[in-house]
C-alpha cells in the first residue's frame, strides 16, 4: 500500500500495479517509465491535463532509513526541476485580415463557396464575410439603395479590424465597392479586388439586358435607361452610351458621379477617401462574355487585352481607349491617375474565363487574388 504522501495514479500502471483503477476512466495509460526506472518521477500527459506521479515517496527518498540518500536527492531535485520548467507557447499563427466579398447581379453568397474554401484552404483562420444582401432580382435596386445597405453592413466589420480589411467584389458588385471607397470617410480597406466589373461602364447586348428589356438594343437603350423610371434600375446607373454622351453626363446618377465626371459638392471628399485605399487589383479577360467592351488578345486584332479591360472604353467611334486615354484618368477626377502613380493599380487578365465562373476558377485565384490577401 503506498503512503499517504503519494500522488494517487489515474489509470492501471505498470509501476503503481493493477490493483487500483479509477471506474469508468478511458483516459491512456500514462506510463513514460519501463520497470527499470521506478525511481523516477512520471510524467503523465492525459487529454490536455498533465499530472506528476511518484510510485513511493517514502521508499523513493528513503524516509524510512536514518539518512536521505543520494539517489532520493537527485530524484527530489529532477522532480523539482520538472514543476519549474517553463511553459512552451503554443506556435504563433500569422494573422490574416478580415475578407468582405459582394456579389454581382442576380447573384447571392451561395455563389462564392468555391472562393470561401480557396481562401480556407491557402489562409487559414480568415474572417470571410460574404455579404447576403440584394441577393437576386433584389440585386436590380438603384446602385445608390445597394450603396448604402452594403455600407452598415461593412462599417462594423471594419472597425472590428483595426489592421484593415480586403474587398473582393464581383461584376456589378464591383461599382459597389468603389462607391463605398468613395462615401465612407474612416475605411480602412487595404486591397479592392475588383473581379470583372464594368468599371466604365456597360454598352453592350447582353443576355441580361435581353431579359429586361427585350425590345430593346443596344443602340437605342438609352432612351430607357437616361430616363428617371430607367434609373430606378441598377444596370442603368453604369449604362453609359458613348453616342450620347451629353445625356449620359446629364441623366446618370451613378456612375457620372463616382467618376468625377460630373461635378458635385463631395467630388473633393470622395477622392481623398477613394485615395486611402491599398491597392486597387483589375481582373478581367477576353472571353468573358458579358463585360463590354472587350477586345481580342490576337496581334491582328489590337493591343493585349490587359490595356483595354480595365477602365478602357468606347469613344464616339466605337474605338476602345485604354485606361490611360480616358478623360477621368487624364484629369485624375475620382484619383486614378494618383493610384497609378503610386504603383497601386495592378492588373491581371485573364483568358479563357467566362463571366459566371470568375469567383470559382482555381488557377485565376491563385495568380490574381490570393497574393494580395495579406
């Protein structure tokens, strides 16, 4: 029988013997100690609990006889030693910031599971937050309306992320975002992913635009979508016409205003706030399908697309002017002349894709989003 300063054993042990086993304990033998070291202290790791065992103190420090020996020593101090060995912190992980994902037209977050395991899977423990708000032909309210619902729903996950917050915003989704770069005076975002969004502008038939409005084309859309009852129609924010351009500046309620061509008492405020953005990453490419314009990759057919997706647009003659011929750029009203400047602007075609499969294609993430979520 073990004396009454012993630690009692917590399972069957080879060393305690078998005569004493705790009812109903599953726990792993905790035996460390083959039978040639019983005068060893035991260390026992159990589930995340560690206990010291002794088989005997008094026969292990030799209470019973005149003297201590030196063996009972050397056992009390490496004992000793054991309780004061400092504890191993567990191995930092790096910590990634907070992900905020807004979905395009007729789209809702269901859309984005492939997206959200991509993230899981290269950065582990990163808040993603795909947004389910104007999910389907919600999706369809006036630009401004979207604006401000996305806006209370961002501005509390922001402030939660001191460090800043990346957006990855899809298609309409896209014109979204910036808005909210422009409106909110304190964000913090550090990346704006814009993944193919029509960041000029729409002029082109669409099977979307078939769909609401079947009798008519493209050319004489505007007489629809320059009205106020067309406004009232989120894809006739950002329908920009380039035969008609003096009505667009004048009827456009959106997209006229973001870009700064159009003047208004916040344009100042919206680019300094547009400005405090990290970085602004363009994704596009040529067989999108719904994006227009959009022009062939082919050398026989103009420049690399890479100079005509990103805030390239029509002119009068239906010619696609880069980035840099733009007006908004030259004039640098909303900041992009800035942005580029500073080297924030990076851009990343890509060919091959379809509009509906940007938030799933595996190979497009890998090169065009995840090195920017830091």
């Amino acid at each position: 029988m073990a004396a009454s300063g012993a630690l009692r054993p917590l399972g069957v042990d080879p060393l305690w013997g078998a005569e004493e086993s705790r009812a109903g304990e599953t726990g792993p033998d905790c035996s460390f100690c083959s039978r040639g070291q019983e005068d060893s202290p035991l260390l026992c790791r159990q589930g995340h609990n560690t206990h010291f065992r002794i088989k005997s103190c008094d026969s292990m420090l030799g209470l019973r006889g005149p003297g201590l020996p030196a063996a009972g020593i050397l056992c009390l101090l490496s004992f000793l030693a054991l309780l004061l060995l400092p504890t191993v912190p567990a191995p930092h992980r790096a910590s990634y910031k907070p992900v905020i994902v807004v979905h395009g037209l007729f789209d809702s977050s269901y859309s984005f599971r492939h997206l959200l395991e991509y993230i899981n899977e290269t950065h582990p423990g990163t808040v993603v937050t795909v947004l389910d708000l104007f999910d389907g032909r919600e999706s369809l309210r006036p630009l401004w309306e979207q604006v401000q619902g996305f806006r209370e729903a961002v501005a509390p996950i922001m402030a939660k992320a001191p460090q800043g917050v990346h957006l990855i915003c899809y298609s309409q989704g896209g014109l979204v975002c910036r808005a909210l770069l422009s409106v909110m005076d304190e964000h913090n975002v550090d990346s704006f992913i814009s993944l193919s969004s029509p960041q000029m502008g729409q002029y082109g038939d669409t099977d979307y635009l078939k769909w609401l409005f079947p009798t008519s084309m493209r050319s004489n859309l505007y007489r629809i979508c320059y009205s106020p009852w067309g406004q009232e129609f989120s894809i006739c924010n950002y329908w920009h016409d380039p035969h008609h351009d003096d009505l667009y500046l004048n009827a456009s309620s959106f997209l006229a205003l973001i870009n700064g061509e159009r003047d208004h008492p916040n344009a100042t405020v919206w680019r300094k706030n547009f400005l405090r953005v990290g970085r602004m990453v363009l994704i596009g490419g040529p067989d999108d399908g719904v994006i227009t314009p959009w022009q062939s990759s082919s050398p026989d057919n103009g420049p690399p697309p890479s100079l005509y997706s990103f805030f390239g647009f029509y002119d009068e003659n239906e010619t696609v002017l880069e980035m840099e011929e733009q007006l908004v750029y030259l004039r640098d009203s909303f900041g992009l002349k800035t942005l580029l400047a500073r080297g924030a602007i990076v851009r990343c075609p890509m060919a091959g894709i379809a509009h509906t499969a940007w938030h799933s294609n595996h190979t497009l993430y890998e090169i065009c989003i995840e090195p920017w979520l830091s």
